[in-house]
C-alpha cells in the first residue's frame, strides 16, 4: 500500500519531464525605441490558442495565418518594457512566419517598442506561458541583431533589467549559476536519476542473505554519496563541453530518449542489483548521457564564442549547487531512516520501482511519440 500511495504521488510527473518550453525574444536598438523579433513554439500556442482549426493533429500555414493577430496580441500582451521609468508600448509589424530550432517549430512575432527618451537601461517583464506551464523560459537577448548576452527569465524571476552599456562577466556568470541551479530543481528525470542513485548510498547488501542492511555509520554514506555525485558530476561535464564546442553532436530524440533508459536501468538497479558499492561506474557512463541533455539547454542559446567559456562554468557550477542542494537535504533524512522497513521496502524498492515505471512511460513517449495518460 505504502509503494502504490508513492506510486500515486510520482506518476503524475511523466508529464513534466520534456525538454523545457522556451520562447526566444531579440531586442535591437532602433533609434529611442527598439525592434522585437519573438519565437514562440506552435506546440505552446496551439494549447491556449486551438490554432489546429480542424483538429487534424497538424497545424497549416493557413490556419497560422488566419489567426495571426491572435498569437501576435496573445504574445504582446505578456511582455513589458520600460525605460527610465515610462513605458516603450509594443506594436506589431510584420506578418508572422515559422522557423524552426532544435525542438521543433516557432511563429515569429515581429515588433516595434516606442521608448519616450533614449534609454540607458531597459526593464523587461515576461509573463508568457507561466500561468500553464512553471517550467517555460524566456531566453532574451538585447543588443545589435540579438546578440547580446542571453538573459534567461522564468516563472520565479521574471522581472530583469538590462544595461544597455553591455554585460560583465561576473553578471553572466551568476545568470549561468542560477540557469544551472533552476535546470536541475525542474529537469525532473535528472532528478529521479539522482534520487535512484542516492537511495541505496544508506544500505548495503549483506553477502550472506543478499538483503539490503543500514550502513553502520554516516561516513560510509558520505563516501558512498561523494563517489556516486562525483562520477555523475565528471561524466556530464566532459559531454556537456565536448557537446557545448561542437566537437560531438547528437539528435535531440536519441539523447532524450536514453537519459528516460539510464533512469530505468538505475532504477532496477535498486530492485535487481547488480552493482552495490560500485555504482559509481554506472553513475559516470550515464552521467555521459545527461551531459548531452543538458547541452541542449545551451544549444538554442546561440552564444558568442568569447563567453562560451563563462558560460560553460557558470552553468556547470549551477548545476553541481543544485545536486548539492538535493543530497544536503536527502542523505541525512535517508540515514535516519535506513534502519526501517518503509525505508528498505517502501522508499528503496517500492519507490525505485515507480521511478523506473514513469521511466519507462518518458522512453515510450521520447522514443516512440506513444503518449502515455495517467490520469
């Protein structure tokens, strides 16, 4: 009963652990205002917007077009800005038109920003999408054909303002630490992936009876845990640059679809294990995997070569925060626990079963394009 009530609380989540929704604003200098270039993917509207017309599953250049002042008006009404003070208004000013990024198709939104005075800084407030989907971003560029650095607003700092006199290192580096930090905290299979290599860092498995014991003392969990993240931590970093720098490159799906595999694999590892004090080896090999996934975080960043490298670290340092964060709160909990039956049964195997269910449910739906319901 204990694993079906945690079995009702995590399945839910197979819902949330798609690449993050994210929209792509540029923002030129152009006289005391600004011109906007606005990607917003069709996948985004079509949920608050019913663009596909009739329900065919495939949204047409006609249909698009017939509603083009609905997604323009939608998009605009979720964006403010203002300078010294006063408001730059938004107008639209081109007909909107598609492209694509790595996950698919955007509508382009062109626009004006009327500023009453030359502005020295720029305020920005984004709302898209949050009220549906917490996990969106909005990746905003201000500066000479958007490519100044990108500043990455969420539902939890949605509000920033921009100098128009450029942006120091130590700034794009905090904004990189914090979009690391956010990854890991809504990267839910990063999460589960990590909660299935911590859970048995409190157990061992007797040699004799083969069943999982408490570990005798909280230093042989640290060791284990410290191990286990730094394996992880190495692995996904040597991809995450080698990804980030262009020298390696794979498909989106084949990436999404085996980090869905390595939750699985470390999952059952808890329930049929093959590996007990060694899992560190099993954390670096899929560590490479996640390395990818989160070079595509960057991918669509589209950033300057010159501050690639500030970026890589400050992202990475993000991401390690995060995981620290994590295991700070679970393994003291964990040791307290180790010793108890809901511990060994329900939270260690129990639940490592669930998290290699809803596992399987990401790898049917990334792999496959098979959408698993459980509601």
């Amino acid at each position: 009963m204990k694993a079906l009530a945690l079995a009702v609380l995590l399945l839910p989540l197979a819902a949330l652990a798609h690449k993050p929704s994210d929209s792509y604003l540029h923002l030129d200098r152009a006289g005391d205002g600004f011109t906007g270039r606005w990607d917003v993917a069709l996948r985004d509207l079509e949920e608050v917007l019913v663009l596909d017309a009739d329900g065919d599953g495939a949204i047409t250049w006609s249909e698009l077009r017939a509603r083009q002042a609905d997604v323009a008006g939608y998009a605009l009404a979720r964006l403010k800005l203002s300078a010294q003070g006063a408001g730059c208004p938004l107008s639209p000013d081109s007909a909107l038109r598609v492209v694509r990024h790595s996950d698919g198709a955007y509508a382009v939104v062109g626009f004006t920003a009327a500023c009453p005075a030359v502005p020295v800084a720029l305020d920005v407030d984004y709302s898209l999408l949050f009220d549906r989907d917490p996990q969106h971003r909005g990746i905003v560029r201000v500066g000479s054909d958007g490519a100044g650095e990108p500043l990455i607003l969420s539902a939890t700092r949605h509000t920033a303002r921009v100098s128009l006199e450029g942006l120091s290192p130590w700034r794009r580096f905090g904004q990189m630490v914090h979009s690391g930090v956010e990854h890991i905290w809504a990267g839910v299979d990063h999460l589960l992936f990590l909660l299935a290599l911590l859970l048995p860092s409190v157990l061992r498995r007797d040699s004799a009876t083969g069943r999982w014991v408490p570990v005798t003392d909280f230093a042989s969990a640290v060791k284990d845990v410290v191990k286990v993240v730094s394996a992880f931590t190495l692995a996904h970093s040597l991809t995450l640059s080698a990804a980030s720098l262009g020298w390696v490159s794979l498909p989106s799906r084949l990436v999404e679809s085996a980090i869905a595999a390595s939750v699985i694999v470390a999952a059952l590892n808890n329930v049929f294990p093959l590996m007990d004090r060694t899992r560190w080896m099993a954390a670096f090999a899929l560590g490479l995997l996640h390395g990818f996934g989160f070079a595509s975080v960057l991918a669509d960043l589209e950033l300057p070569a010159g501050s690639l490298a500030v970026t890589l670290f400050g992202f990475n340092v993000g991401v390690e925060l995060g995981q620290l964060a994590c295991v700070a709160v679970f393994l003291p909990l964990a040791y307290l626990l180790r010793g108890t039956p809901v511990y060994r049964r329900a939270l260690l195997v129990g639940g490592s079963a669930v998290i290699a269910l809803v596992a399987c449910a990401w790898f049917a739906e990334r792999a496959f394009g098979v959408g698993v319901s459980f509601t």
